[in-house]
C-alpha cells in the first residue's frame, strides 16, 4: 500500500524521507504507539521504498507493481527478515535471534542481517512485539546493534518506550505513532471494504479508540453482539462465577481451536471490560463522555446506583488492564478468567458498588 493509504502518519514519512536524501538513515529504530494504529504497516511500507526496484530510494515511494515490491508485500523478499513472538509463547525465543543450539550464530536474525544484501541495497529486519523481548533475547541483539552491519536496517515494533529495557532503548531511534483520528479510521474502514455503509463505518469508528485493528474486529457482526452482550453482563456482576466463565468461554470457543484466535478474543473480554469501567469512571466523576451510544445509555443508568464512587470503578478498570497484560504474558486462561471474575466481585461487593 502506497505512503498515500497509509493515514495518520505523514510526518513520520516526512521524517524518513528526510533522512534518507541526506543519507542520514540511522540503523536501529524502535517503533511505538498503541495497537492496532499501523506500525507494522509502515515499516513494511518503508521497506519497500528502500527496496523498490524501479525507485530511487532517497524517493522512498515504493512503485508498487516490480518485483522487490511485490515480494516484500508477501513477506518473501530475500532481503527482508520478519521476527515475531509465536503464539504459543510468551517471549520472542532465542532461537529466532541467534538460531538453535546447533546452529548458535549461523542462522536466525542477528546472522541473516549480516549477510551482504541479495539486492544490493540494504538487509532490513522487523521485529515485531518488541514489548516481549526479555533481558536474554536483548542480550543477543547487542551486538547487532552496536555495530550494525554495513546497510542494515532493524526495525523494533512495540507499544511503549517505557516498555523497553534500557539496553535496546538507549540504542535505537524512537519513532512514535497516535492513535488514529475517527474520520481516518471511518475511511481506512471503508477502504478496506470491511464494512458496507458509511454509517456503519462511523458507529464502528466511534469504539475503535483510534485503532484500525479494533475497528476491523468490531466490524465482525459476531464481536459487536458480544460486547454488547458483555457490557449488559457488567452492569450488573452479580451472578455466579461460573456464570460469567461460561460466557467467556463460549465466546473463545467459537475462535476455534487456534491458540493466537483464542487468546485474541479472551484479551477482548477485558478491553470491553477495561472500556466499561473507564467509562463509568468519568461518568461517576461528573462528566460528559462523547457519543450517545448504546454503551454509554447502560453505564448512565448504573451510574444512577452504583454507591461505589469512581475510585471502584477506577479500581476494577486497573484489574482489567491487569489481566489484558496478563493475557499477553501466556497467563493460563481458565485461572486468569476466574480470579478476575473473583477480584472484580469482590472490588464491587465490599465497596457495595452496586445498592440494590
Ligand atoms: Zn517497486
């Protein structure tokens, strides 16, 4: 996809573009901002500016239709290394770094980006959930970044600088990405053709918090009718735990049997959560929250109720944060799920959040 489709982050384009016709372009960068607002995108599109066959790189406008453009479009171009957390861990593994015990420096990312780039331009390397790098796997890649090979290019994806172990953040340049605005997301909606009317687009745009990735999610009929079900769920948490673990459950179970599918919906049920309470949060304190959405009309008539002031709600939004993080840690799901139902009941039941 050209710079063009790509909203929300011309300036870092600009700032690249910069870089590259003074050729000043620094080797290591870490990319950070929420999930869901384009990094990856970006940094495969900036790959395939500075590998475009037809292009010079100090353009860096990628022609889109020759070879190299193509191949780094589906992830097959020899130059290019993409290094990701699988989803059965919990950390980016040694091995993809510095290869196996038998083959320790003789295969894996720090190896491939030393290798003489096959196009003769420059090896690139993207990493992706950085924020999962351990101090081990950080370990690996010091070298790599403190003597970077001849063109090479690492690109680190994450969420946070903060995030970061002090080793790779000292060492790279940080390049930050915002959410994106409404109206962008409403047309990379309608662009992607995820949706079939504007009107659609805009009711999606107006829960997606600036994230595209959420956007495409909530553009599943089959998620909107379950965040609406769960928030109903939430106004009133007062049934059994087994109750609310059924729910849940038949919710990632309709993902099938793919761990990654699985565990995306499971961190799901506490972002719908986490918004919730953030919501009821600002409601509690007296203020208007934007939109008058479906969502918006059940926590005004909690509000009404809820005895708990919104230091609860405050407390039971930080558990949810607590257990999204704790989703990406590989946490086991069925403990996770239940000593989150217990937590948040009794955070509202000691408080007497809810008066009957
Ligand atoms: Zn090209």
């Amino acid at each position: 996809m050209p710079w063009s489709e790509i909203l929300g982050h011309d300036q870092n384009v600009t700032r690249f573009r910069q870089s590259v016709t003074l050729g000043r372009l620094a080797s290591t960068f870490l990319f950070v901002g929420p999930n869901g607002v384009g990094k990856r995108t970006f940094a495969i599109e900036l790959a395939r500016a500075l590998l475009c066959d037809r292009n010079d790189d100090a353009l860096l406008e990628a022609c889109g239709h020759c070879q190299a453009c193509q191949q780094v479009a589906a992830s097959t171009h020899p130059d290019v290394i993409h290094v990701s957390r699988p989803a059965d861990k919990s950390v980016i593994p040694v091995e993809l770094l510095i290869g196996d015990r038998d083959h320790r420096m003789s295969e894996g990312l720090c190896h491939d980006i030393a290798l003489k780039p096959y196009s003769g331009r420059y090896k690139i390397a993207i990493i992706d959930d950085v924020d999962c790098l351990n101090q081990e796997g950080a370990n690996c890649l010091l070298k790599t970044l403190e003597e970077p090979p001849p063109r090479s290019l690492l690109i680190l994806v994450g969420t946070s600088e903060q995030r970061q172990l002090p080793t790779i953040r000292s060492r790279s340049q940080i390049v930050r990405f915002g959410a994106l605005s409404q109206p962008q997301v409403e047309q990379l909606l309608m662009r992607q053709q995820a949706v079939e009317s504007d009107a659609t687009a805009a009711e999606i745009a107006a829960l997606a918090n600036g994230s595209i990735a959420r956007a495409l999610l909530y553009a599943d009929p089959e998620m909107m009718t379950f965040r609406q079900e769960w928030s109903r769920e939430l106004v009133d948490f007062r049934k059994t735990p087994p109750h609310y673990a059924r729910v849940v459950g038949d919710f990632v179970d309709q993902a099938g049997k793919d761990a990654s599918l699985r565990r995306a919906r499971m961190k799901h049920v506490f972002e719908i959560s986490a918004e919730f309470y953030q919501r009821c949060m600002v409601s509690l304190c007296g203020q208007q929250a934007p939109g008058g959405d479906a969502l918006q009309q059940l926590i005004e008539q909690m509000s009404g109720r809820w005895t708990g002031g919104a230091e609860v709600a405050a407390a039971c939004l930080e558990r949810c944060l607590e257990a999204i993080e704790q989703v990406d840690a590989n946490a086991n799901q069925a403990t996770l799920l239940e000593c989150w139902i217990d937590d948040l009941q009794q955070l509202l039941l000691r408080q007497n959040a809810l008066s009957s």
